[in-house]
C-alpha cells in the first residue's frame, strides 16, 4: 500500500512540473485559418537530435550559394529591365553628340579650306595681273644683274637657275622669327627679276605661283613659303586684233552692258553674226528671253549702244518655238532648236522664214542631258572659226559630251567627237578655233574654265583658266567670232569678257 501511494505522489509532482513549462499557441497559419500549438519540453533530452544528416548540409550550402548569385545580380543590375535600358539611351546621346561635334568640326575645317582656296585664287590672279604689267612694261637695257643684299642672300630667297630659262625657279624658304626685313626687300626683287626674266627670255614665259602656308598674311614670318616658277609655254599673241587661235590663256573681268527689263530676261541668250547678210550689218546684235512656254520673240538691236539702251530696231516673230538659251546666228541665219524636240531650225533673217530643219541624231531633248544648271539645255549651238557646231549627248554616249560640225545650210552632221566628259557635270561650254571649253559651276562668283577637248587631235585634258561669274547665275556662254570676246547672260545681265589666246602650235 505504502509503495503505490509514494508511486502516485512522484507522478503528480512530476505532472505539476511539466504543466508550469508546458505552453499554448494559437495563430493563424498561412492559409489563415486559426491553428493551436501545444508544446511541452523533454525532461529528458536537452537537445533534440540531429535530422537529416548531409543531405541536409548539402541543401543548406546550394541555398547560400544560390543567395550569393542573387544578390551578386541584383547589385550588377539595379533597376531591372528599364535601368539597362537608360544606361543604353545615354551610351546613344553621348555617341550621336560624339558624332555631331566631329561633323561640327569637318564643317568647320571645309569651311576654313574653302577661305583658304579662295585667297589662294586672288592671290593668283593678282601674281597674274602682276605679270600682265610686267610683260607690258618697257624693257629696260640689259645690264648686269645687282646681287641681292647679304641678308636676301642669307633667307634663302634666291636659288640659282637651272635649264636654258634665266629664272626657272624662285623660292622662299622659312625666314627665322622676326627676320621679316628680308623677306620684304625680297619681294621687290622678285618683281624686279621676273620682269627682267620676261624681258630677256628668248622665249615667251607664263608665271605660276603657289602658297604653301594658308595663312601668307597673317603667319608669323618663319613660316611663310612662296614659290614663283617662270616656264617657257605659248604666251597670247601680241598683236593688237588678237587673231591667234591657240589653246585659251585667260578670260578677262566681266563687262555688264544691260540688265533685263522684266522677270522674262532672267535666262535668255544674245549673239552677233561673225558673218552678216545684207539687209542687217557686222553691228547688229541679237537677244532673245528665254523664260516662258511661249519664247518666239527674237530682238534686233542696231549696236552694241542700241543694246544697251535697250532700243531694238526689229522685232521678229519666229514660226516655231524656242527651247533654251542654246541659238545662235551665222550668216544671216538663226540657228536654234525647236522645243520639246531635237529638230534644228535653221531660219533665215532676210526672208523671215525656215530654211531647213532636221533632227539632230539621237540628240537628248527636254532636260534628258541638260548642263548643271537645267533650263532644259540639251542641244547648244555655237560658231567660230571653223563654222557651226553642236554640243548635246546621246544615251550611247551615257550623258558624256558630244561634238558635232554641221552643214550651216542643210543642218547635217558632218562629223561627231565624243568626250568624256559628263554634260551634266559642267555648267556650260563654248567652242573656239574646234576647241571645246567647258566651265565648272554657273554660281560660284570665283569658278575656273575646267576642260579642253581639240576636236583636230581628239584629245581632252584637264585645265585650270579663272573665270567669274559676276552675278552668280550663268546661265548662257558662248564664243563671238564677231569681236572675239565670250558672250554671257549672267542672272538678267547681258555681260561679256575678254579673250586672251595662245598662238598656235606649228604641226
């Protein structure tokens, strides 16, 4: 009896003990529903013992090594999606705006170019000018040449002559800072020389020049290079009526003689017959306005005065329309193409009537090969010492130059000379002694002559002649045999210019 009662005593003792470490929890669980936790404590166990084993470890170090990779990506690409996006925009705008200061600064270095091309090209035409007064000037009695001084001696200015010529080649080489006295004196001696080079050379010469530094006014005086070379070429013949029929040397300043009345006269073409017919004289001067669909107006002015004045003294009302600014007159003819086609007219002044027409061959008509500047300029026609010509292109010929001579009566074509030369890369051309000269732009004020191509070798080549585009849109250039000059109609201005030509070569 004693043992079971001390046996029952124990359990409740132990029993109270556990109820005061015993505990209830209620809370929701993730569902949300209500969930009640009763935990009582081992009086036993200290710890509960180990679960799992390795595979648990395992788990455990795949789960650290997977935080580490998140957190290593989430830290390399805050923001997600539209982060890595900004960053993208910004590397484009600093690339474009990268790209848009370097195409700033090539526009800038073009346009510094451009300046430094033109100076060049004044500078040219004055060294040009310089030689013209040179060549004019008397020759003075040849005397012994005076040595430069010693310091013109010590810059380096003077090299000796080589070859037959007395002064082949005149250069400057770099003074040093400050020694500008030299250079100056040597100028004047340069001018001196050259002229006595020009006088005294058996044989004619033409002077050339170049400028190595870009800035020869301005440039500190240890740099600054020029370079002056006397060649012996063909020089313009000296005779005062100027009949010599060699290559072109140079063309003079523009002489505006009228402007255009009205809108009409701001294309338009004017010419003179080198060999007129009776009942019109060797003054009689010729005008047509070329703007309008209905140009048949052909203008007669007395003279040159009368033009100017703007006074004519017979109207003529052509039987066929007029295409352009490509006709001209030659022995008391009109010549010119018929527009939207490639028929030439040949009409003839004292009967006031067609003559003759006929197609021009496979000619390109209406702007299919015009000149740069457009106005459907296709077919030109022009005269000069060896009769009439016709400058257009063909599609065989690919839009290149095509020369033909015609029959001034029947309008056939005797002969045809292809170029190659594209018409629509120059923007016009005129014909002297069977000579083609082609000119580089119709706008620049300061252009060049840019082409020759002899029709008696067959032969082109690449030249460089100054030419001036006085009111920067030229739209009509061609050659008067009449007063050997080169007529124009510059942006409603009648202008014209002086010829210079070289004699010609023997065969």
């Amino acid at each position: 009896m004693f043992p079971l009662l001390l046996l029952c005593m124990c359990g409740l003792l132990l029993r109270g003990d556990a109820q005061d470490r015993a505990s209830l929890w209620k809370g929701n669980d993730r569902s949300g529903r209500c969930q009640y936790t009763f935990t009582v404590p081992s009086p036993a166990e200290s710890s509960c013992p180990q679960t799992g084993g390795p595979e648990m470890e395992g788990l455990k170090a795949r789960l650290g090594l997977l935080e580490v990779l998140v957190s290593q990506l989430t830290a390399g690409d805050a923001g997600g999606p539209q982060a890595a996006g900004a960053r993208a925009q910004s590397e484009l705008q600093e690339a474009l705006n990268r790209a848009v200061g370097e195409r700033n600064l090539l526009q800038g270095e073009k346009e510094r170019l451009e300046r430094e091309l033109g100076g060049l090209q004044r500078r040219v035409e004055e060294m040009r000018r310089e030689t013209e007064k040179l060549r004019n000037r008397p020759c003075p009695p040849q005397t012994p040449m005076v040595p430069p001084s010693p310091s013109l001696q010590n810059s380096g200015l003077m090299r000796p002559a080589g070859g037959s010529s007395q002064m082949s080649h005149l250069m400057t080489r770099p003074n040093r800072q400050g020694d500008s006295s030299s250079l100056r004196g040597g100028t004047g001696f340069l001018r001196n020389h050259l002229h006595l080079a020009v006088c005294n050379s058996p044989h004619p010469i033409s002077l050339s020049v170049s400028v190595s530094d870009s800035a020869w006014q301005y440039g500190p005086p240890g740099f600054q290079e020029l370079k002056a070379e006397v060649t012996e070429v063909p020089a313009p013949d000296g005779s005062d009526d100027n009949t010599g029929c060699g290559e072109l040397v140079s063309v003079g300043e523009p002489v505006t003689h009228r402007r255009a009345d009205n809108i009409a006269g701001k294309y338009g073409v004017w010419m003179q017959d080198p060999e007129a017919v009776s009942p019109y004289g060797p003054n009689m001067v010729w005008r047509i306005d070329t703007i309008g669909t209905e140009v048949r107006q052909l203008f007669g002015y007395e003279d040159m005065e009368q033009l100017s004045k703007g006074f004519p003294s017979k109207v003529l009302l052509l039987p066929e329309l007029v295409e352009s600014t490509g006709a001209t007159v030659y022995r008391g003819s009109l010549y010119y193409q018929r527009r939207r086609s490639r028929t030439l007219i040949r009409y003839d002044l004292a009967s006031e009537s067609i003559a003759a027409r006929r197609d021009l061959p496979h000619a390109g008509f209406h702007g299919q090969y015009p000149y740069s500047w457009g106005g459907y300029t296709d077919i030109d026609l022009s005269v000069d010492e060896q009769g009439l010509w016709a400058v257009y292109s063909t599609s065989k010929a690919k839009g290149a130059i095509v020369i033909s001579q015609l029959d001034p009566n029947t309008l056939e074509v005797k002969r045809s000379w292809e170029t190659n030369i594209r018409k629509s890369s120059v923007a016009n051309s005129f014909i002297i002694c069977g000579k083609l000269y082609t000119v580089a732009s119709y706008t620049a004020h300061d252009t060049i002559i840019n082409y020759m191509y002899d029709t008696a070798t067959s032969q082109g080549k690449s030249i460089a002649i100054p030419f001036r585009n006085k009111y920067f849109y030229n739209c009509m250039i061609d050659y008067n045999l009449a007063q050997r000059k080169l007529f124009a109609w510059d942006n409603f201005h009648i202008v014209s210019y002086d010829l210079r030509l070289g004699r010609k070569q023997a065969n």
